[in-house]
C-alpha cells in the first residue's frame, strides 16, 4: 500500500499520471423476453419457440447466447439452448422432462434476463 502511495505521489509531484489499463466499451442487451409468458402451458416432450424483442440490438454483442430453465430464484443446470444468435428473436427449444411445475426461462447473452413464470406439465411423483 506504501508503495502505490509513494508512486502515485512522486508522479503526481512530476506532473505525470499513471494510465488505468483501456477496457473495450461493451454494449449490454437485455431483450425483453415475450414468449413464453405467464400463462403459457408447455408440455414435456414438446417443442415451442422462445422468443424476445430483437428490434434494438447493439451493433457487437460480446458474448455467446444460452438459455436456461429456472425455477423460482434459482437457476437450475437445465441448458435449453446455446450458441444461437441473440440478434434472431427465437430459438426452438424442447421442453425437458421435469417435475410440473411454474418456471421461466432465462435468457443469457451480454446479460441475463428471465421470462415471466409459466406451467411446465411435465412428470408426476
């Protein structure tokens, strides 16, 4: 700590300024998730379209796409879909064989964003 001290006061004193390492700026997208929606009943087994409001994507998005299931505040390991283009809208998924119950979905890109709660029929135990 003395040192960092000492360096930024001597630099200081000489006039000069130590440079903060350049980070590229990066856009965050957060497209709001439509479908699926509260309300919506899906069916273990089918296929359905998730989809979001693709109508203002940033010009670079840095990161990957993923979606994933999620059940009340939890993320579940649950891997829907991944590595499609977040500038598309939708992607099919296949519902999975899980307990029924209410889950939503979250969307994974720049940055994570979760559909509204919806019933799953899947398997009874």
């Amino acid at each position: 700590m003395f040192t960092k001290t000492l360096a930024a006061v001597t630099l200081g004193a000489l006039g000069m300024t130590a440079a903060a390492p350049t980070r590229e700026a990066r856009d965050v997208y957060v497209p709001p998730v439509l479908y699926p929606h509260a309300g919506t009943v899906w069916f273990s087994g089918q296929k359905h379209n998730v989809t979001w409001d693709n109508s203002n994507p940033p010009k670079s998005i840095s990161n990957g796409a993923f979606i994933l299931l999620r059940t009340g505040t939890f993320e579940t390991p649950v891997v829907l879909a991944h590595g499609f283009d977040l500038r598309a809208g939708r992607v099919e998924v296949t519902v999975p064989e899980v307990i029924t119950g209410n889950f939503s979905i979250v969307l994974f890109g720049d940055s994570g964003n979760w559909s509204d709660d919806f019933l799953i029929n899947g398997v009874d135990f």
